[in-house]
C-alpha cells in the first residue's frame, strides 16, 4: 500500500535516470530523495528514514549488490535493484543480497509503479493505517468489517465483492492491475459465493461492472470505482 507520504531514496550515478525517475515517481505521489552514489546514499540514510530504495547496480566505486548486503547489516527498507545486467545470475545475485525485487533495464514506467506498490504492499513497516470508514458518496465502507453501508441499512455484497472493495480500498487512490487483482483475488474470491473462480482479466472486468452498479450513482460515468487506461482500476474516495 502507498501513500503520499511514501517516501523513496534512488540511487544512481546517471544524472538523468536520477531525474527522469525522480520526475515520474513525484509526478505519482512520493516524496523522493535522490543520491549519485553510496557514499551519498549512505550519509542520507544515517539521517533520514525512508520507505523504499531504488537503488542502481553498476555505480563507480561501491556498487548497487555491496551496499545493500551492507544496509541489510543495519537496516530493513525494502530495496529494488535497478540494471542493465539481466542475467539470471545477476538476479540471483541480487536477490540474495538482500533485495527485495529486481528490474532490469530498459523498463516501462508503469512495471516500476507496479513493482513498487507490490514491494511496498507485503512489507509491514511501509503500511499506512486504514481509517475505520470510507465515504462513497452516500455510502460509507467500513475498512475493518469489509461492509458497505448506505445509512443505517447494510448492502448486500459478493465474496468476490467484498474481496474486490477491500483489495481496491487497500490501494485508494492509486491504480491496481488486473493481473495483481487476479492474483490477490484468487480462486477463493470467486468461490466464497459459489460463482465460479475464473482467474482472468475478463472476469475480473465483469465483478467490477457488477461492483459499480451498487457503489456509483451512474455505472455508465463511474466516480469512486475508476478505470485506469492501460493498467487496470482504482477506488477514490471522498
């Protein structure tokens, strides 16, 4: 889960990739901090905390694999290594650094916010607490329950339903594929309420159709439950 206090450490020696990254993941909603070396990035973590690292391989002096199996001495901020080097080796190597992802270079910009939101979503110490309620308009979602409520009268939801609203509302505010809903989902959402778990993109599309007739004031022009081109969709609330 991310926030707009996410706060992100990239390291790299390239000048531009520190600022063509640091553009795009402000552009996204976090805070960045940006070091051209390990050195740097080193005297920046002995002051600062951070929630993520994006750290590159092939730096002059001390590189990307030996300062992470050095912070991982001191420290557990999840780390994903960035490089040109995409052998397995390589990612066998920086896996058992200590990193927590690896992505080679070139990447889409869109794989690096997925891979992101998904480091961030399994470590514990980067997770923003739920408020008790969410505002949909008319509707309120109790976060702890997984209950959607219009005044004092309970709406009736799906397993998938109430699988899908909780996954989205884990993530308001920023965009979550369809693989990554697949996959949280699983086969046990579809199967809670006896429909069929049919694990694909097309099924997921149609639990979201049915989820929005209940939660929109018009399904044709959805408000709280968005859809975001080429990537998949997002619950913004009040």
């Amino acid at each position: 889960m991310t926030s707009p206090d996410t706060h992100i450490l990239i390291v790299d020696d390239d000048e531009r990739i520190r600022a063509l990254l640091g553009r795009f993941l402000r552009k996204n909603g976090f805070m960045v901090t940006m070091a051209r070396d390990a050195a740097q990035a080193r005297r920046l973590l002995a002051g600062l905390e951070f929630d993520l690292i994006v750290l590159d391989v092939m730096m002059p002096g001390e590189d990307g694999f030996s300062l992470t199996r050095g912070l991982r001495e001191s420290i557990q901020t999840p780390i994903l290594l960035l490089t040109a080097r995409g052998e397995i080796e390589d990612r066998i190597t920086g896996l058992e650094s200590g990193a927590d992802d690896y992505l080679p270079k070139p990447f889409e910009p869109r794989e690096l916010l997925l891979r992101i939101a998904a480091i961030l979503r399994r470590v514990p110490s980067a997770e923003v607490a739920q408020p008790k309620f969410l505002s949909l308009g008319a509707l309120r979602y109790d976060t702890d329950k997984g209950e959607l409520w219009q005044g004092d009268q309970p709406l009736r939801l799906t397993g998938t339903e109430t699988a899908l609203l909780r996954r989205l509302a884990a993530s308001r505010g920023q965009p979550v594929s369809r693989a990554e809903l697949i996959d949280d989902l699983g086969r046990g959402a579809g199967t809670a309420s006896g429909e069929e778990g049919d694990n694909s993109e097309r099924a997921i599309d149609v639990q979201i159709t049915r989820l929005r007739r209940k939660i929109e004031p018009d399904p044709r022009e959805p408000r709280f439950l968005q859809t975001v081109r080429g990537t998949g969709y997002m619950l913004v609330v009040d």
